[in-house]
C-alpha cells in the first residue's frame, strides 16, 4: 500500500477514535512515519493488566531519568503470552528492575516500595515475578541472557516478598487496596489499561529517551505517568504513532486525547501525560550526563 494511502488510513482511524478533527488528525498521521501496524495484544485479564499497571507505575516513579540505553522503564522487548508477558530488560538495568519492583518495607521512607504482592521464582536466568493472590505474572530475562541478582536488604529495609513468600502482609494488602480503589481516579479501567500498554510497547515508549539516552519520567499520583524529553520525536509524532499501534484503543473518545500545545499531551484523561521541551536541555554535556548515570549502575 502507498505511503499517501496508509497516512490517509491512518488518519480516518485518528479522527475515528478520537476528537480531533479530520486535518488535525491528517497532521498527526503525517508526522507518524510509519504504517499501521497490527496492534499489540491487551491481556484479557483485568488482574494482568492491573499488574503491569502497577509495575509501569513504581518503575517511572524510581528510574525518572538515570536510564541506559534508552531503556524509559528498563525495558528492551515486550511479548505476550498465554499467561502474561515477557520482558527482556535493559542488561545493566536488570537487577535495578528487580530491586526496584519487590516489595520492601522501607522503615525511612515509613512504608512500602514496590508492587504489594508481587513474588519471584525460576531460574537465575528466566524469572517469574507473580502476583501472590491471581495467576498474573511477568517473566523477566536480560538482555544479554545473563543471569539476575536477587535483591538483598539495605538499612531499614525489610524483604517482604523474601519473608512472607506465599501471601500478602498486613501493610500490602493495604497498599494493594489503595492501587485498586484510587480516589480522584476518574477510570481504574482505563489507567490499568493505558499503563499496561506503555510496558507492552518498549519500543515506542524508548524513542523518547532514543537521542540521550535516557529522558524523564515520574508520576504525580497512583493515576497518572508523566514522560518529559527534548530532541527526537515531537509530541505529535510520538502521539500519532502510539495511536497507529492501538494505544488508545478502548479508551472513551473524549478522553483519547488533548493537543494542550505543540509541545504538550495529555492520553486517556491525563492518564499520560507527554512533555517535551521547545529545545535541547542538554547539549554537549548529554554524553557526560548518561556517563555518569552508568557509572551509578556500576557501583
Ligand atoms: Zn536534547
């Protein structure tokens, strides 16, 4: 098919999805640069989807910006399953994904980081990380096939997932209960879904940390992602290219998306929210910036 003709599909399917007029939809369409692709499949399971949910959350609120390679949340590759998912995650980042999503009572920060629940098994090289009260799951491997290092306990810190290996602990099921009954919340649905999708879309989410490196992400609440960068990809081309591969696909209309400006969007109610700086933060000292951020993974 010509390029002219899947722009114009491409296009229709913007307009058809969403609010945005036939020529706003064109002119994302136009930026997409590339054809419409099969969608990435959704798990049917809303437990699954909750548990990506999840752990898209706690990644984005713990790398921010110090990624390598690219790798927003540490992930290279994303494939579906029967059961789940399987990530291939960023070699130098792997075990930093690890620490990051076991959960761990955390006597400074007075409560728990990670995801509530989730349990590890398998091998050194293939790991399965599960929700202890539903069948869903990720495996993870590295990138390199090399093999994890389990995570050990800092000051202060107490393993949950290591002492208490077949079910929850008072304080995560607490937590667990506030991830499902957010308030201020418009849609637990949609944000499950949306932030399922961005860990199962790696290689869209990266083009944002492509010309660094790394970018920025974070989150204000237990329902929203916010990603910041400069240079590569404009807004619009990054929103038009997540909707050519189905990411707002399910999503109520009026909410699919808002052009705030040229530089800012906001996807699926302001589950995400994109933003990118007019101009290059920064310059030459980019390549100084990721050096150093891997020589922290290196310590
Ligand atoms: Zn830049």
């Amino acid at each position: 098919m010509s390029r002219s003709r899947n722009t114009n599909r491409l296009a229709k399917k913007i307009r058809d999805r969403t609010q945005l007029t036939l020529s706003t939809a064109s002119r994302l369409a136009r930026q997409a640069n590339n054809y419409l692709g099969p969608s990435i499949a959704d798990s049917p399971d809303p437990h699954q989807r909750r548990l990506e949910a999840h752990m898209t959350h706690v990644l984005a609120s713990s790398f921010q910006d110090h990624q390598l390679n690219g790798a927003l949340l540490g992930v290279r590759e994303a494939e579906p399953e029967a059961q789940g998912v399987k990530l291939t995650l960023e070699s130098d980042m792997a075990d930093e994904v690890l620490r990051e999503l076991l959960p761990r009572f955390d006597h400074d920060y007075g409560g728990i980081r990670g995801v509530p629940g989730l349990r590890v098994r398998g091998s050194k090289r293939r790991l399965v990380l599960h929700d202890a009260v539903s069948p869903a799951q990720v495996t993870v491997t590295r990138a390199d096939g090399g093999s994890f290092r389990l995570p050990s306990a800092r000051d202060g810190e107490v393993l949950l997932w290591n002492r208490f290996p077949d079910g929850l602990s008072g304080d995560e099921k607490q937590e667990a209960e506030e991830w499902t009954d957010s308030r201020g919340i418009n849609d637990l649905r949609v944000r499950d879904l949306l932030m399922s999708r961005i860990m199962r879309r790696p290689g869209l989410i990266n083009r944002t940390a492509a010309p660094h490196g790394f970018a920025n992400c974070y989150t204000h609440h237990a329902g929203d992602l916010v990603i910041e960068w400069c240079c590569g990809d404009t807004v619009e081309t990054l929103c038009a290219v997540l909707l050519a591969h189905g990411f707002a696909d399910d999503v109520p209309r009026a909410n699919v998306i808002e052009l705030v400006s040229r530089h800012s969007a906001h996807l699926g109610d302001r589950t995400v929210i994109l933003n990118r700086h007019g101009s290059c933060l920064y310059g030459r000292n980019a390549k100084y910036i990721a050096e150093s951020i891997r020589k922290g993974y290196a310590t």
